[in-house]
C-alpha cells in the first residue's frame, strides 16, 4: 500500500504492508538511523520520535496510522555541522556512552520541551520514565535536558509547537 | 575433550606466532595482515636471535612491529590500527589522544581503526577494563618510538643534530625553519621494524593532549542520525533475517512444517539446521511476520533441566567440582568475636539496551562478517570452525553495537548471521536478535554463593578470614565454535566444552576474593562446573559479588569492634593508593558518623579491581521507604585512581555509569527461570534502574597519577557500590542484607513490615 508520509518536513512516498511499524519504515524505506529497535514491545524508548508534538514509540505504531502527521526524528533537530539545541546540549554534557538509548531519550525531550521550555529535574525524569539506558547515562542525560532547554531560551527559539497546545 | 586454559583477557592463546605479513608499497607504507597467517609468519618476521625476545610495552610484546600499528602514508596521512573496540566507553577518543600526543600532532590527524581481521593487530577482547593498558600503552610507545626515528631520520637528512629538530605539524622542523614532512621521510619502510623495549616518552609536564578532557569522537555522529552502529550498515542487495530460538534450554526442535512460512510475502527462504531455524525475507517486517509464523509452526522437546530457582545456593553448594586455593597466608585466629555470614547473588544479564545483530556476505567462498563482538579473531577462528572453513576465509570486521558490559548476544548474532550467508550466499544478510533473544539466550553473569567466616581481635584488628566461594567459571571465551548458539543448535552440533578450573592472577569467579586489607586469610573457590544456564564474562565477573560480600563483612566487623566502617578500612590498608581512594571518597562525602535522618543511611565501599588494576571508593546515601521496603540512592560521591588520566572526563562518564549500573544490578536485577524454561524475556520481566530511582547526584573524584600506568576503569565501581548500598541499608534499617538483589520484597520482609 501507498502512504504518504511527513518526516522531518519532507513528504516521502513509500509502498509498505500497512501494518509495519513506523520504526522500520523510518529505518530501511528512508534510511534514516535516528531511531533505534531497542525492544519492539514498548517498553525501552529507543524507537521515540515526535509525532505531531507528541513522543511516540515507532516500534508500536502502525505506519498507517502516520499519514498526514508531521513527524520529527533526532535527524530533524539538526546536522552534525549545525546541531540543534538539544544535539548541542547532548554534545556539550558528553551525554552517551555507547549512545543506543540517545535519541530516543533525545526525541522524548523535544517533544517535553516544545510544551515546557523550563521543566523541573522531576519533570524531565517523569518524561522519561518509559525511555531506559543501560550504561547508565542518566545523570548527564538529564544535565543535557536542562542544558538544552537553557540554549532555546538563549535563542529565543520558538520551539513551541501550535498543535502540541 | 580437553580444551586449552583460557584466560578470559589474555591473548597468550596466539602468543609465540607472528601472524602479519607485512607488504610494502612503493613510495609510502602499506601494511597488511597476511590472511595466510601461519604460512607467512616465517618470512614475515625474521627469526629471533635469542630464543626469548625482550618484553615490549603492552600489546605491542604480541605485535611487534611498528607498522602494526602505525601507518603514515606519502601524504602524511596517519593511520592508526588497535584491536580493541568502542564499545561506549570512549576508548576510541582515548586512544587516539595518545597517539596524537607522542606523534605531536593534533587529534583531528588520527585516522583510527579499530578490531578488523583483515587489519588490525590481534589484541584478543576488549574487555577486563585492559584496553588502555594493552592497546594505549602500545600505540602510546608506539608513536613516541615512530617520532624518535622520523627525528633521526630527518637528522640523517639534513645533516644536523637530532637535538636541533622538532616534531611538528606532521613534520619534522629544524632551528633554521628546515622542514621535512612526516610523508616524505616514511618513504623507504623506515618503520617497518620491530618495536624498542624502551621509549623515549613525552615527559609528564610536556603533555598537551593526554589528561585533557578531549569530547568523544564518536558522539556528534551518535546524537545526530548518523550511521553509528552495525545496526544501521545498509548493503546494496541486503536482506533481512531472524532467528526462532528454542523456548527452552535444551529443547530440540522435532519438526516444523515450513511450507506455509515459504509463501508469504518476501520470504526468500527458510533455513533449518538440527535445531536452528531461521527465516530470510527481502524486508524487515516480513522476516518478522514470518518468525512468528514459524515459532507457532514449530514443534519442539523440553526437558526439565534447570535447577529449582529459589535453592539456587543449596544447588551451588551441592555440585562436587575441584576446590583450589586462591591465597592462604598465615593461620587465621578466630579465639576473639567471629562474624560468620553467607551471601549469594543469582545470575544476572548484561541486558544491552539494543539486542544483538550481525552482518554477513558469503561470495565466492569469502565470508565477511560485521559484528559488535569483542574480539574479532577469536570470533574469527569460532566461526571458521562452526562452518568448516578456512580461517582465511572469513573476515570479522567490528562494528559498533549498543552497550554490551562483557560477553553478550554479539558473538551469537554474528554466528546466526554466518550461517544464513552461507545458506543464501551472495546476499548480505542482516540477522537482527528481536528483545526475547537478547534476554532469553545472552550469556548470564553466573549464580554465586559466598560464605564468610572473619574474627576479630581485643585490639580492633582482623586477626582471621576464611573466605569460601562457589562459582562457576565466568568466562566461557574464546570458546572455539561450541560458545556459538548457532553451533550448538546445528544438527552435527558443537557440543558444549567443560569448561576449565583456572586459578589466575587476576581472577575470574574468584576476582577479588582476596582482600587487599592487610590480615591472614584463606580463600577457597569450589568450582561449580554444571551449567544449567549458558554464563560468561559480565562486567566485572566474579568481583561484583566477592567486594559485595567482602566489603559488607568489613561494615560487620568494623561494627563489632566498635569503629567507624573508613577508619576501620584504613587501620587495615597499608596500600598509599588504596588509602587515598578511600579519604578522598570520605572528605568529598562529608562522611560522619552522626545519627543519619530518619529512613537514611550512609554506606561505603571499596576495591582495587582484580587488586592490580584502579583503585575505586564510593559513599552511598540512600533513604529506606519501610511501608514498602524500597530503597533509594540519594547520592553517591567516588574517588578512582587508575592511573594517569588520559580523558578526565572520558573516566567520569565510564564511573558515573558504572555506579548506576551497580545500583541498578542490587537493587532489582535476578534472571528468572522453572525448571526448563528462562522467564525473564523482557524488560518487565527483567525490571532495571528507572529514570524515576537515579541518585539526585553522582560525584566522581579522579586522583590523577601522571607517569603511572594505565590502569583501566570501565569495571572499578561494580563491587563497591553493591558493597556501599547494602552497608547504607544497614546503616538505615539495622539489618543486614546477604542476598542480592536488595528487592522491596526482600528489604519489606527483612526489616519485619
Ligand atoms: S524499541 Fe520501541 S519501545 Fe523499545
Ligand atoms: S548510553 Fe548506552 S544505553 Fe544509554
């Protein structure tokens, strides 16, 4: 079947069984490497993207249901030559260790700080609370956050996502 | 059988057998690693004089040669090979600091590769926290030893002094401007030698690159989309793969009707070998689609062979395996007050966050391989053997996969994979373990059981320690073609080997069983060599739970002779290092022993890990819910030394995680099972650390030691942070915990709610 899909601000076209995953469309039909299958089952976090302004476990979500929705992987923040705000801050807090977990954790951020550009440290680890990371990152994951939200303020980014509401 | 001892973290195995060819190019340095090792290696190295060849620093005394390591080409394009991996820990970034700072160029002019059998020098696993003092000690004597012959190279040249010239800007440059470049003067195989015993080391004062905080190489491409990991290498032509593993154990697969998973949609083909079944389609999802269809289709026999979970101890204790002896030293005295305790821990899993996958193309009787293993040789030789070829047939070429702590589903998923490129050659095959493989057929941390018997004396002082631990073996690598699933499932199956009783200096069930307190002990290891559950190398292998059960016995002791638990560690620790590991831990915590606030308690921990390599201290805070018996860290302050400090900061990240991962294995973590089938196949049956249990501050302290060796750090902090949390749930509660994990469960019951 023919969906039309909005990724990252491009419209792509592609022929999938209706019932594939969002994650493995994004990963082999647009080569896009951002999200990753960490457990196929919802329960990790690192297959979250941003649809329409809300994180979503790719791994759980039918690519029918995506079409006419606006969706956001870590390759839409930014490019290694021009990281967004949130790759910058990730950068800048050396927040990875093997970095698996990292845009996932990464994606669930965007879409709390398009609501709420100033969360509190509980606020960021209730956003977090389905995203895990075995090598223990955590700590400077959420310094990450807390920086990257800092940055956008700095920039006076409007990160504000009308239909995130 | 009999198989060869096997030191996890030795390369001894392929010691003695110079296996590079090494070919030159005209007018730059091209090094190859011969494929046809052992034909070549006469002519390769010329024969030594003397029947024992000096010892060279680090890996460098199994490859020899410069050009093994260091490459510079006509363009002064700087090539450096190691056999270790990334594998998260930054090893990369490090090891490049190292070249670049003897090389004295900038970092940006390293061309780092990393574990390729068609490449790199054969340094074993990346494992055993040994990589900076394998692999950087080498490439660190290795540049210094390539920039001292350049200088006398570029003196030959100019004829001047070598005192007169400098290296700079990949060039040698003279007092009156003279410059010859790095890629000029390499031209005629002057590095093309076997390494000096000695270098010529930068001195510590000169250093620009080591101990800086250099960022890591390989995070802008990990946070951006980048292709990072063996997960996203896309080939032209490549198909998709999985596995159906048995759902047991030891269950045999007695039939499977295939035909109706031959005709979806996609399916290229459906490969069954004995027991191993897998599927082939030309898209992901369809090789999905038909693993589950093929699953229902199958048919298998169970057989109830594992042990009763909850006697897990009682089986231990009951195996009649070889018992040796790790240290005995003096008679113990146990004539003042005796503490006596058993403590255990049950098998654990490395549980990487991304399950395991493995590239292969099988072509023209060559079969390449790309896989997040540890070690790409060993992994070479086992696959060769699984499928009968030559080991110059298969290259094994390291990607990067997530996290892995140890041996994981890494080998396996590349095994899995080579043996579908074989049945499908001329496709790449990407074979991708789903989340029940990861958990359900990893190679567990093994059980242990450790039973504690400790005096003390009217003096405050440790006078006898007995120490008796039951533990099976917890490497199960390199284990030629039966450590591979695969192999083990195929129907001329590799038979599992017995595994082998080895007592080594650093440890492996019995790492850091002996403590490095000064008093007289005894330590024991009955060896357990039943393996109901397949267990290998997790993070720290036997140290975990020996520092556990070591390092609470010493809070017991220290309480019965009345001391604090820091004051009584240093009446014991004569070690100049280890005692400033643990004041400096104690100072930045603020330790006191003040009544702590209601529900909370304070607990310490230390270890010199394998008692060679970093020396680790850790404080822990935590808060006790007592309705439901959960435990919290609050915050947790450490101070390492391991060594001179290549990437301060590359030290603090590996730390901070490993304390997270340790809370995290204490507080929850148990691999499940009945009596023929693992239980714990995902993340709700296998709960780890949430974001809403992290600590509200990790603090790492780094004693730098410039001058001194590496050390290592990745696996310090696993032993005493179990040891510092349970010591802080006793400081808390009043009792104390000898069994892990410390579940609510557990913590509600024993504290009598
Ligand atoms: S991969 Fe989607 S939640 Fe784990
Ligand atoms: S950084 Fe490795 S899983 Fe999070």
């Amino acid at each position: 079947m023919a969906i039309s899909l909005n990724v990252n601000g491009e419209t792509h076209e592609v022929d999938v069984d209706p019932a594939t995953p969002l994650l493995y469309v994004l990963r082999n039909d647009l080569q896009l490497n951002g999200a990753k299958f960490g457990c196929g089952l919802g329960q990790c976090g690192a297959c979250t993207v941003v649809v329409d302004g809300e994180a979503v476990l790719s791994c759980v979500t039918p690519v029918s249901l995506m079409e006419g929705r606006e969706i956001t992987t870590v390759e839409g923040l930014g490019t290694i030559e021009e990281p967004g705000p949130l790759q910058a801050a990730f950068i800048e807090q050396q927040a990875a260790q093997c970095g698996y977990c990292i845009p996932g954790m990464m994606m669930t951020a965007h879409a709390l700080l398009r609501k709420n550009a100033q969360p509190s440290d509980q606020e960021i680890r209730d956003a977090l609370m389905t995203n895990l990371c075995r090598c223990g990152t955590h700590m400077r994951i959420l310094a990450a956050i807390r920086r990257a939200g800092e940055l956008m303020q700095q920039a006076g980014a409007p990160q504000t996502d009308r239909r995130a509401g | 059988m009999t198989i060869v001892p096997q030191d996890e973290f030795s390369t001894d195995r392929r010691k003695g057998i110079s296996r590079r060819g090494v070919l030159m190019g005209t007018g730059a340095l091209v090094v190859s690693f011969s494929l046809a090792r052992h034909a070549l290696a006469q002519q390769a190295t010329p024969a030594p004089a003397a029947p024992e060849p000096p010892k060279l620093p680090g890996s460098l005394d199994d490859a020899r040669r410069l050009d093994a390591w260091i490459r510079i080409d006509a363009n002064s394009d700087i090539t450096v090979f190691t056999g270790k991996i990334e594998l998260g820990q930054g090893i990369r970034t490090a090891l490049i600091q190292v070249a670049a700072e003897e090389l004295e160029v900038e970092p940006g002019d390293i061309n780092l590769i990393t574990a390729d059998t068609g490449r790199t020098p054969d340094e074993g696993f990346t494992a055993g926290s040994q990589s900076m003092q394998n692999s950087g000690t080498a490439i660190r004597n290795a540049a210094a030893q390539v920039r001292e012959i350049l200088i006398t190279e570029a003196s030959r040249r100019l004829n001047v002094p070598r005192e007169s010239l400098r290296a700079e800007g990949k060039a040698i440059v003279g007092q009156n401007g003279q410059t010859i470049g790095y890629g000029e003067l390499v031209s005629d195989q002057l590095l093309a030698v076997e390494a000096q015993p000695q270098s010529l080391l930068k001195s510590p004062d000169s250093l620009r690159i080591i101990g800086q905080s250099l960022p890591r190489v390989d995070i802008p491409a990990k946070v951006t989309g980048g292709a990072a990991y063996v997960q996203d290498l896309r080939l032209e032509g490549m198909v998709h793969a999985r596995v159906v593993r048995p759902p047991a154990q030891a269950a045999q697969l007695q039939d499977v009707d295939t035909t109706s998973v031959e005709q979806m949609p996609g399916v290229i083909t459906v490969i069954r070998d004995g027991s191993f079944l897998a599927v082939v389609a030309e898209q992901e999802f369809q090789a999905v689609n038909a693993m589950r269809v093929l699953q229902q289709a199958a048919r298998w026999s169970e057989d109830a062979v594992l042990p009763n979970q909850n006697e897990l101890p009682a089986f231990l204790e009951s195996t009649k395996g070889d018992i040796g002896t790790v240290a005995e030293d003096g008679a113990g005295d146990f004539s003042g007050q005796v503490f006596e305790a058993t403590f255990t821990r049950p098998y654990q899993m490395h549980a990487s966050i991304g399950p395991s996958c493995g590239v292969a193309l099988m072509e023209n009787g060559q079969l390449t391989v790309w896989s997040h293993t540890q070690g790409v040789y060993p992994d070479q030789e086992a696959i060769a053997e699984m499928l009968g070829m030559n080991v110059e047939q298969v290259r094994v070429i390291h990607m990067e996969g997530s996290g892995c702590y140890g041996h994981n589903g890494a080998d396996d998923a590349a095994a899995d994979a080579a043996m579908i490129a074989a049945a499908v050659p001329g496709r790449p095959i990407r074979l991708q373990w789903m989340r029940e493989d990861e958990h359900g057929w990893e190679p567990y941390g093994p059980a242990m059981l450790i039973k504690v018997r400790a005096g003390v004396g009217q003096d405050g002082r440790i006078t006898g320690w007995n120490y008796d631990l039951w533990s099976n073996v917890h490497s199960t690598r390199p284990g030629g073609a039966p450590s591979l699933l695969a192999a083990r499932h195929r129907a001329q199956a590799f038979p599992v080997r017995p595994p082998n009783f080895n007592i080594s200096q650093s440890g492996n069930g019995d790492r850091n069983a002996v403590p490095l307190y000064v008093f007289p002990r005894r330590v024991l290891w009955h060896f357990v060599s039943e393996m109901p559950l397949r267990v290998s190398a997790l993070r720290a292998l036997g140290a975990y739970a020996n520092v556990f059960a070591l390092e609470s016995t010493m809070d017991e002791l220290a309480i019965i002779a009345g001391a604090d638990p820091v004051e009584f560690r240093l009446r014991h620790l004569e070690d100049e290092r280890a005692r400033a590991v643990v004041e400096k831990a104690a100072q930045e915590f603020g330790w006191s022993t003040d009544a702590p606030a209601n529900g909370r308690g304070r607990g310490f921990g230390f270890a010199r890990y394998k008692n060679l390599a970093a020396f680790l201290a850790v404080a822990l805070e935590v808060e006790v819910e007592r309705e439901t018996g959960r435990v919290r860290v609050v915050r947790a302050v450490s101070a390492i030394d391991s060594g001179e400090a290549v990437n301060p900061d590359g030290i603090r990240n590996q730390t901070e995680g490993g304390i997270i991962q340790s809370i995290s294995w204490t507080l929850y973590e148990q691999v499940t099972f009945d009596n023929t089938r693992v239980t714990s196949t995902d993340w709700s049956s296998y709960p780890i650390l949430r974001f809403s249990s992290v600590p509200e501050s990790v603090d790492v302290h780094i004693i730098n030691r410039p001058g001194q060796p590496f050390l290592g750090t990745g696996e310090a902090a696993q032993g005493p942070v179990a040891a510092a949390l349970a010591n802080a749930v006793r400081n808390a509660t009043g009792v104390r915990f000898y069994d892990l994990p410390l579940t609510r469960e557990r913590v509600k019951q024993g504290i009598g709610i």
